[in-house]
C-alpha cells in the first residue's frame, strides 16, 4: 500500500512536467518558426497576390459602380471588363458566389470565388460534406464537398471559359478564392488540369491558382504534386491552414473555437511528424506555399511583412500557433493590406520597374528555373519520406502524362456535365461509399 501510495506523487510529478514542457513549447512557438528555413519571396513572383485579394473583395460587393466599400486604392476593376458575377441564387447554394474578370492590363481571365458567408447555411452545407476518407481523386484524397462544388461552377462556366481561352490564346486562366473559396479554386484547378480537353485543351502552364487563406482541401502527395499551379497564401497565424481537424468536426462542436483548436493542438503535439505524414487521408493546404510574417516573438506591433516561400513536405504548416491574432489573420481584409504592403517594400528593395524588358525577362526565366528545381526536389523529398501515393515525373514531362493522355476520364462526351465526369470518375465500394476507379488512379 505504501509503495502505492509512494508511486502516485511521482506520477503527478512526472504529468505536470510533461505538462508544462508542452506548455512551455506551445508558447514558444511561433507562426515564424513554421517558414524560418523557407527563402524569400520576389516581387515579380508575389505581384498578383494583392490584386487577386481586391478582386476576391470585390465579389462581397452588389454593385462596383456603386460599391459601399472598397480597400484603399479601389478594387483596381474596370466593370466593364467583368464577364459575369453569380450569386447564391444563381448557384443555388451549390457553390458559393463569383465572379469572372477579363484582366486586359495583366493579360489575364480570373474567377474570383468569395469565402465562407457565415450568415449563410449553404455555405455551411458544402463545407460539412466532407466525408473524409471516401472522396479520392487523382491518386490522393480531397474534401469532398469543395470537389462538388468545383464542378458546379465548371458546370456553369466551361463554355463561357473556353470561347475567353480561344478569344485570347495569350492570356493566362487565374483561379482564386479565400477560405471556402480557395478550396473551390484549388480543386477547380486540379479538375481542368486532368480535363484540359473540356477547355479547348489548354495548355497547363497557362492555368495557375492562389488559394488565400487555404482551407486543408487535399492529401500531401497531391499538395506536392500541383505545387507547380497551385498556390497558397498564409498572414502569420492564421488557423485555417494549420487545422488538421475536419472542418465539419469544427462547426459540429459543441465546444467553442478557441477551446478545440486548444484540444487539437495538445493532440497534434503528441502525434509523430512520421505518422502524419503516412497518413494518406491528412488533408493539407494546396501548393507552393506563401508565409507573410509580419510580427516576431515577445515583440509589440507590427514589423514590415516579410514574404517567405517553400514547396514544403514535412513540417507543413502542422502546428497550431496559440495566438490571439489566430482568427483575425483570416481576415481577406487584413491578407490584402498587409500583402501589399509587402510588395510595396519589394519593390522599394528591388524595383523591378525600372530594369529593362530584357533583363527583366532573364530574371523572370531565373525564377521559374529555380521554382521548377525546388518543385523537383519536393517531389524528391516526397518519395524519399514515403508520402502514400507519391510519385516522380515521367521522362516524357512533368505528372505522368503520359498516363493522362491515356486517361478516359479525358475523353470528351457530348452533353456530359462537370458534375457527372466527376461523378464517372468514381465507382461504389461494397459499402456504397464512393472510390476512384483504378483506370483513372495514377498512384
């Protein structure tokens, strides 16, 4: 009984320490330690990220002839220029609102999806069907939700896309969103990408995505492997792309915000970085990533906004920072003032300007010359820790494809709908849950 009694006070002695330990790394961490091996951002690189982030704003508004509200220096729209904007009523709650611009200065067509409405219960149905786990697509995992309505709105749109692509074959096909949106957006990408055909085969490097303030909307190997298209941008602590929990599991709980991100945090610190990263059904924010660090440890107020950039593979963005700017960095607003300020100081540093179009080209040529070996590399990196499913390119290009062109989920059926070559993509298990066909699975 005494050695009993003895072994409880060492037992306590050993949780509070362990406690505290925990505690005491948690505060330490900060949103800089996630990037702090990453490299620099280029304005030439980062150019478009404030001005994706006004035409994403630019959607909340009813009338931009008339808006009520608009950043500091306007929205930066021609209304002209805008080829349609879709609402919940056109969308039926399906997908959330939009709308598609015709960028005549930047050479550019973008649809713009708005983030989550929380006054909204449509909103609330895509982001709850989920079904983690059962929903596969390209070799990986996705939400499933998000996907569905990608093929709403390509449902809606590929016609009106295809005659823009064919009307200007040097322009680029920019898709952004923030929050809920930049889900749509990523996925949206990944379907044309696998489908180019739909679009009047359009080439892959004209196609690029921004996700701002990414939902976790896929699994690591596809996160890598659209890395090349598909970008992401995160304002210091934002939580969204840090939140492993389902986003369904978030706004069933009883518990509030602040509480479960808390819970979660202390899971994920008592989980291996080696078992997450064999977990094929993790989902993990979109793409090359974007990291604005504007504020540093025990320091008041805001620092100038550092740009940092990485394809990362492990250390992605997995650990919850406990910070009281947590929710706020969420905020489209906040990304947008304080992108541009970061641009602002890059071209204070190294204004692109001024340099000639010659060399300004040669340094444009450098930076995709080092965007593709880094792109390589995670790949790379990628096999090499064992990411379920990952794959390298082919000698014959780049995501195997060979395969792709063999693909006949490509083959264009007359009258198919976006919703229903999704939909073909998918055979029923004995379950009745939903899986990908092993013709179309390039793992």
């Amino acid at each position: 009984m005494s050695i009993i009694c003895g072994g409880v006070p060492i037992l306590e002695c050993v949780y509070c320490i362990a406690c505290a330990r925990w505690a005491w790394k948690r505060c330490l961490h900060t949103a800089g330690h996630d990037s702090e091996t990453w490299g620099l951002a280029t304005a030439e690189e980062f150019e478009p990220v404030p001005r994706l982030c006004r035409y994403i704003l630019a959607v909340y508004e009813d009338d931009l002839r008339c808006p009520l509200w608009e950043p500091p220096g306007g929205y930066g729209i021609d209304p002209n220029c805008i080829i349609l904007k879709r609402t919940y009523d056109d969308t039926h709650g399906r997908a959330p609102p939009y709308l598609l611009y015709l960028d005549h200065a930047h050479a550019d067509i973008v649809l713009a999806i708005r983030g989550l409405n929380l006054a909204s219960h449509k909103d609330y149905a895509v982001l709850l069907d989920n079904k983690l786990g059962q929903r596969k697509f390209d070799g990986g995992y996705v939400h499933n939700g998000l996907l569905k309505a990608a093929g709403v709105v390509l449902d809606a749109e590929s016609e009106t896309l295809r005659k823009l692509l064919e009307d200007y074959p040097s322009y680029t096909l920019t898709l952004t969103g923030h929050s809920l949106g930049s889900g749509v957006a990523a996925l949206l990408t990944m379907v044309i990408v696998k489908n180019r055909d739909k679009l009047g085969n359009i080439d892959r490097k004209r196609v690029r995505c921004y996700s701002i303030a990414p939902a976790r909307c896929m699994s690591l190997n596809l996160a890598v492997r659209y890395a090349d298209i598909i970008n992401s941008v995160v304002l210091q602590d934002d939580f969204l792309p840090r939140t492993a929990t389902p986003l369904e599991d978030i706004f069933k709980s009883v518990f509030c915000l602040p509480c479960l991100l808390c819970l979660r945090c202390i899971r994920d610190t008592c989980t291996s970085e080696e078992k997450k990263i064999k977990d094929p059904r993790r989902l993990y924010a979109p793409g090359r990533l974007y990291h604005i660090v504007e504020r540093k440890p025990f320091r008041c107020g805001r620092i100038p906004p550092v740009v940092r950039t990485a394809v990362p593979v492990d250390g992605r963005f997995e650990h919850i920072v406990l910070s009281c700017n947590a929710t706020s960095d969420h905020a489209i607003i906040w990304i947008e003032r304080e992108a541009n300020r970061a641009l602002d100081i890059m071209l204070e540093k190294d204004p692109i300007m001024e340099i000639p179009p010659k060399q300004k080209m040669e340094r444009q040529e450098t930076l995709a010359r080092e965007h593709s070996d880094e792109y390589k590399a995670a790949l790379q990196r990628a096999v090499t820790l064992a990411v379920p499913h990952a794959i390298l390119p082919s000698q014959y290009g780049t995501f195997q494809d060979i395969e792709e062109g063999e693909d006949s989920g490509r083959r264009e059926r007359p009258g198919e709908s976006w919703d229903e070559l999704i939909e073909r993509l998918f055979d029923k298990d004995e379950s009745g849950h939903m899986v990908l066909r092993k013709s179309h699975s390039i793992a």
